[in-house]
C-alpha cells in the first residue's frame, strides 16, 4: 500500500485523476482477498492487481470509462463461467470490488497514510459504499511491513536483502565486517549494523514481528548469533547450514542451557524445498518460506538432512535438557 499510496499522490499532485479499485468483500475461491488493490491510471496504465483474468480485464475497463463520467461504483463479481472461461480461472467465488474516483481534492488523506507508512506507523483506511441499496463502510488497518534481521552480510545476505525488501519487509542487516556492510552491497537495507554479530543482536530490540534469519560467514558465529536470539519472542528464527553444521550447534546451545522448546522453534536447515543451488536459488528459497510464515501458510520444508522428527528424538535424549 505505500508504493500505492506514493502513486496516488504522485498522480493527484499533477492534476490527474485515478481509480482506485478495492476488493472489499470475498466469499469462497477467489484469486485475491479483500484488501486487494489496483490503480487505474488516465492513460489507461495499472499499478497493483486485484487478481488478473477477466474480473480485473472487467474493472479496468469500467474504470476507465469511470474516469471520465467521475462516477465511483461498487460491483459484485461471480467467479464462474462469466468471469473465469477465457482463461480457465473458474474459483466459484464471489468478490466485491469497490471503484472510487479520485481527483485531485482527495489527496490529503492518501497523504497522510503514505506519510505513516513510511514512518513505520499504523494507520487505517476507510470509506463508505454502496452495494445492493444498502450503506456500507469499509475499514482496513494498514500495519507497518514485519522487520527481517539478517546476522550476515556475505552473499546469502546480501541476495537474500534484495529480495525481501521487493517482498516489503524492513531490513536490517548486521555484521562485523564494515568493508562488507556497505550501501553499495545493500542499497535497500533499512540499518546498516556494523559491530561484533553477538553483541548487536543481544542489543537489538526483537519483537513479535520480527523474522531473524542467521547466515554468517561461519560455524562459530552462526552459533554465537544463535544463542543471541534462540530465547527471543521472534516470529521466525532461521539458521543456514548442513545437518552436520546444525546438529553441531544445537550441542552447543544444549550445553549452554537453552531449552528444548526454543530450539524446536528454530527453522534448520532454512528455506522451501526448491532444489535450490546457487546463492540467488538459496536466498530464493528462504524468501518463499518468510512469505509462507508471513501468510500463515504451511508449505513443504527443505527436506532434513535432519527432519523434524529426528530432531525430536535427538533433543529428547537422557543428555538433553
């Protein structure tokens, strides 16, 4: 929303108008959810999406024709033969898709939330509509995008910033190579923290929201970095390596008191299974399953090297805490 935002200000700023078009309602299969937004320019140009096929074909092109009558609507579509045959999308559900008009007079309140989201804020966005004769009001809380914490700057990290920003997380790098940690390596990086990797993690103030990822340049640091963060309330922690490498440092953090439940809350190896081999395939992999825990969706793990199962009975062992 805040590239979207930054669109809709841009475009009323010059003069222009727009059509913001918001799903406000979904029931059943539907390609998007609500919330989804698309931007219909007045050159006929979108920015964002509402899900393709022939219901976004069909907004755009009200839309377009709304540009010029400057008349807002509310639609119901239902995702069946009438908008799903052309292009085999056939979900048997129902989206709601409300069109606003925008001109130039409307700026301030877009404004005001891409001022919030850029500073990290929450803010909400609403407006009322009209479906069926009856009054309604739409309300979504816009929350500022989850934190992700890399502990690395090599190239795993590196890649791995690069993607997450694209995917809207506030990154946050740290490591204690300064001549590593540099804007021209990470340009789309929120911090740049330069300083002993243990250290700077125990400082750094890690929340609900946070998404922890540890790709250091090595077995010890890993390991360090690790026993910084494991006791954390962090929303995900992840941590790079082979079964060997893992099974390694969970001995050490085993002997330094860390418990079971802390450990089992760690992702290791990191990453979906895509047969990744290349850094960018690697840092490609771990993206997907940030995602996956962002979206509260449970997808296939990289394969263990050391399942989960081998890792509970492991952990369970007479020497085990």
């Amino acid at each position: 929303m805040k590239a979207l935002a930054d669109e809709i200000v841009r475009r009323l700023a010059a003069g222009e108008r727009a059509a913001l078009c918001t799903v406000v309602a979904v029931k059943g299969s539907t390609p998007q959810t609500r919330g989804a937004k698309m931007l219909v320019l007045s050159d006929g140009r979108t920015v964002g999406t509402i899900g393709g096929g022939c219901v976004e074909a069909e907004v755009r092109r009200v839309a377009i024709e709304s540009l010029t009558s400057g008349k807002s609507s509310t639609s119901r579509f239902s995702l069946d033969h009438d908008y799903g045959w052309d292009d085999g999308l056939i979900c048997g559900g129902i989206m709601d898709v409300h069109l606003q008009i925008l001109e130039p007079a409307d700026a301030p309140p877009f404004q005001q939330i891409a001022t919030a989201l850029h500073e990290d804020r929450a803010v909400v966005f609403e407006f009322q509509y009209t479906l069926d004769g009856a009054e309604r009001r739409y309300a979504e809380e816009l929350g500022p995008p989850p934190v992700l914490l890399i502990a690395g700057a090599g190239h795993v990290g590196q890649s791995l910033a690069k993607f997450a920003a694209d995917l809207d997380f506030r990154v946050d790098v740290v490591d204690d190579r300064a001549d590593h940690l540099t804007a021209e390596r990470f340009p789309t990086v929120r911090q740049r923290i330069v300083g002993e990797i243990e250290t700077e993690l125990k400082k750094y103030a890690i929340d609900a929201g946070t998404y922890v990822v540890i790709v250091t340049r090595g077995h010890r640091n890993d390991g360090r970095a690790l026993a910084a963060v494991a006791k954390s309330n962090a929303k995900y922690i992840g941590l790079i390596g082979s079964k060997r490498k893992i099974k390694a440092i969970f001995d050490d953090l085993t002997a330094q008191g860390i418990d079971r439940e802390s450990l089992l809350r760690i992702h290791a190896p990191i990453g979906l299974d895509v047969g990744a081999v290349t850094v960018p395939e690697i840092a490609m992999s771990i993206a997907a399953e940030l995602v996956a825990i962002r979206r509260g969706h449970s997808g296939p793990a990289v394969p263990m090297k050391m399942d989960a199962g081998i890792l509970s009975r492991w952990l369970e062992r007479k020497d085990a805490p």
